[in-house]
C-alpha cells in the first residue's frame, strides 16, 4: 500500500507539472499581449480649430494645457519666434493661411479622425520595449501638425507626431517635395516605428555622432533598428545592419537590448 501511495504521488506530482507547462504553452505570448496605458493626446485638434477658424479660446487651450508642446512647435519647429511675443499669435496663425498648409490640416484632421490603432499599437510595441529595457522610461505621446518639417519631435519626456508627415506615400503635394524612396516612409504604418526609433536614440544617442563615420552611424542605427523590431514584434525595418545586429546577437545570447546599444562600435 506503501507503495502505491508513493506511486500515486509522483504520478500526481507529474501531471501537475504537465498541467502547468500545458499551462504555460497555451496561454498566450506575454510579450505580445504585453500592452502599457498609452494614448495620443489630439494636441492637433486644437491646433487644427486656431489655425482654421481663428477660434481664440482653442489657443488659450494650446497655452494652458500644451504649454511646452506649444513652445516646441512654434519656437523649435516653425522658429516664428518666443511663444511670449505680443505679436507671436497672428505671426502663428497667418504662417498657416497658405493654401497649402491647410489642405494639409484638413486631410490631416479627415486621415487621422480616429487614432484607436495607433494607440492600440503604441501600447503594445511600448510594453514590449519595457520587457526588453525595463529601466527605459514609457513616454507621453501626442499629435500636431506642423509644416512638412520633423516627422517626430522628442524632449521632456514627450514623443509628438507630426501628422502632416504620414499622410501617405501616394499623397499628391508631397511630390513636390520629396523623392519616391522619402515618400515610402510617409505612411501611417511608419508612425509606431518611428516613435520606437526616435525614443531609444534620445536614451541611447551614439557617443561622438559629428566625429563619427558613416558607417558606424549604421551600425548604431541597425541596432536601434533591431530593438523596434523587436518590440513590434515583426521585422519592420530590414537593413544590412538590423541583420548585423541579428547576428551579433544570436553569437552573444547573453547580452541583453540595452548592453546592444551600449557597446562599443
């Protein structure tokens, strides 16, 4: 009887092992379904309401709530002079009265009505990213729209999209200005991987950038290339250097994300 109690035991003891590694090969990817609370603030709705209507009482709002993605945008970006001129107000909204500029708010404001998406895509690529770095703070995110200038801007914690960058590959007055290889990373799907890109670089900027050579700018770049990738959870960039880095990687198994970006060229 002994006996069989023990046998009974290691056979119980194995199926809840088995249990617990079914378990564990059922339920589904952590890293993918790892998902952070984040979400465009619509900064550009407000913008969008000044710029086209004049409507004071949006800019009071850009001021008061958007204070320092305000400044950004009309100091940094469009460089129309201090947020604190007396005259910096009309100089904004007369800047924006080509026709141009507001075609592009309005197919901008049609394009990007719902944002669900991306916000859907930022928490999960983001939370993967904290699982790959988890000492890399999440950032605040919001859109604006600027003047076919940066596509993201980064500082303060704050990652802002351009929404007049990503209108399109196929967009008609961005042949005006850009070449059909710029045009291609014009689309909405670029707009998460640039984000990813342009947050690791302003953790891990590469040491000595002016004085470096162009090749090992690459290498920087595949690497923070590799880690989007990573955190997308699917190739997005595919360039000699990511696949540099995925080979790097696979011969060095104990180095983590952040040792990458680390090293030494």
């Amino acid at each position: 009887m002994k006996r069989l109690s023990i046998i009974f035991y290691v056979l119980t003891l194995v199926m809840a092992i088995v249990a617990v590694a079914c378990e564990f090969r059922v339920k589904p990817n952590e890293e993918d379904d790892a998902q952070v609370h984040l979400q465009v603030q619509r900064y550009d709705r407000l913008e969008s309401r000044y710029l086209t209507t004049g409507d004071f009482s949006a800019l009071q709002q850009m001021n008061t709530d958007y204070p320092v993605e305000t400044r950004t945008l009309v100091e940094d970006m469009l460089q129309l002079g201090e947020v604190n001129d007396h005259e910096i107000n009309a100089r904004f909204l007369n800047f924006f009265q080509d026709s141009l500029l507001q075609m592009i708010i309005a197919d901008a404001e049609a394009q990007y009505a719902d944002m669900s998406d991306i916000d859907k895509q930022l928490q999960q690529s983001f939370g993967r990213l904290q699982r790959l770095i988890p000492d890399i703070p999440l950032p605040e995110v919001y859109a604006q729209i600027g003047a076919l200038g940066q596509s993201i801007v980064v500082g303060d914690g704050l990652i802002g999209i351009s929404l007049d960058k990503y209108l399109g590959s196929d967009y008609a007055p961005y042949g005006n200005f850009y070449d059909s290889r710029q045009r291609s990373t014009m689309t909405r799907s670029a707009i998460v991987p640039d984000c990813l890109v342009f947050w690791l670089l302003s953790h891990y900027p590469m040491q000595d950038f002016e004085a470096s050579q162009q090749q090992q700018r690459d290498v920087h770049m595949g690497r923070v290339m590799w880690v989007v990738n990573r955190a997308l959870g699917t190739p997005f960039f595919k360039t000699p250097f990511t696949a540099q880095a995925e080979k790097f990687m696979q011969k060095h198994p104990g180095t983590s994300a952040a040792d990458l970006l680390r090293k030494e060229l």
